[in-house]
C-alpha cells in the first residue's frame, strides 16, 4: 500500500474565519446561533460563488414559517438569476449546520491570482432592542419575523494570492421596504448586532497537502 500527497502546487485556499459571541446568542430572545451567509462576488463578470450558507436559510427551512425574506436579504438577491430564479447550485455544495457560538472556518478554492468581492451577510434571530422591538405598543405594531435588529454586512476585496489577509469591513443593514428601494441601508438603532461576530478574518493560504492512497 502506497500513500502519497495530492497536488496542491500553483493552488489557493480562501479561509473566512470568524467567531460567534456565545454571551450575545444567549442573551438574544431566542438563544440560537445567527443565520449568515458567505459568498464571492467577481467585480468583473458580477459571477456568484457560494462559500457558505447556515442550512435554514439555503433551504428555506424556518420552523412552520413559509419563508423569512428579512433573514438575509441581501444573500436572497445574490442568489437569484437574472430571470429571478434560483441559482440552481446544489444546496448541499455550500451548506451547512449553523454553527455554535465559537470559532468557525469556512473555505473556498480560488484560481491563483483571481480578483473577488467577499460578502458576509449575518442575523441574530430575537436580538430586540428599543429601536428594533418585538412588539411596539406605541406604534401598533410587531415584528412579524421576530428578527430583532436587521442583517448586517460585511464586504471585503481580495487577491487570490498566498499570504494575502484582510478584515471585512461594516458596510451597513440590509432591509426590504426601504424608501430609495436599496436593500443596504446605513447603520441606524444598532446595539449589539455589530458583536455578533467578535472576530472576523480573510485570508489566502495553500492548501494543505492531502494523503492519498493508492
């Protein structure tokens, strides 16, 4: 039995690490780990990769709810076509379970040398606060999704080469219904959502060689 190492040479690894605020999630009203998504974006040919999805949200799964359109909002767009439909990349290709609160490592495999748009999109179900409230006795009305504070992103550019980092940077909210008709808005009544990931990093690696058996 012979082993030997796959080849990683003139190969680039994307890593997006990050970390989820455990003492948050517990304090939201909910206590379960936000929904987020990672995705590319290639600044050229307006191309969509898919890093990484929480399950819920790549299948539409929201415990009894048809659909919760203010989740992700800008993720939803990304993901459809310009026909409107669906991309039609399999769920499973980019999908995961939510992951716990703590540290987590989603990777992607880029063409050295290759230019990218990283965008992170994320939501903590349940995060209220006086801005944002379950159920505003003033005004009539609720939080029919019971989102709490809106989606936050985060954008950051790339170069696929080894050795490059960088770290995402806060552009703004995303809401639907937005009198201008853009879905990312300027930060406005945000709390605590900015905590939700109290580390978050990109970089290029090599990849790790890989044992294989022949």
């Amino acid at each position: 039995m012979l082993y030997a190492y796959s080849n990683t040479w003139g190969k680039t690894d994307l890593d997006v690490k990050l970390h989820i605020n455990d003492s948050l999630v517990r304090s939201s009203s909910f206590g379960e780990p936000p929904t987020f998504a990672i995705w590319l974006e290639n600044p050229d040919t307006k191309e969509i990769r898919a890093v990484y999805v929480t399950r819920r949200a790549a299948e539409g799964d929201w415990e009894g709810k048809t659909e919760v359109p203010v989740a992700l909002p800008k993720w939803f767009e990304a993901r459809k076509t310009e026909n409107g439909k669906k991309n039609t990349l399999g769920v499973d290709a980019f999908s995961g379970a939510t992951p716990k609160p703590g540290y987590f490592t989603a990777k992607a495999s880029l063409d050295p040398g290759s230019m990218w748009i990283c965008w992170i999109e994320v939501n903590l179900a349940g995060d209220f606060n006086e801005f944002y409230k379950g159920n505003n006795v003033e005004e009539n009305e609720s939080d029919k999704f019971l989102s709490g504070q809106p989606a936050l992103l985060y954008m950051a550019g790339l170069n696929a080469t080894v050795g490059f980092k960088a770290k995402p940077e806060l552009i703004g909210m995303c809401v639907l219904g937005a009198p201008d008709g853009e879905i990312v808005q300027p930060l406005k009544g945000i709390t605590t959502a900015y905590k939700i990931f109290d580390e978050l990093t990109i970089s290029v690696v090599k990849p790790k060689p890989k044992i294989v058996v022949k």
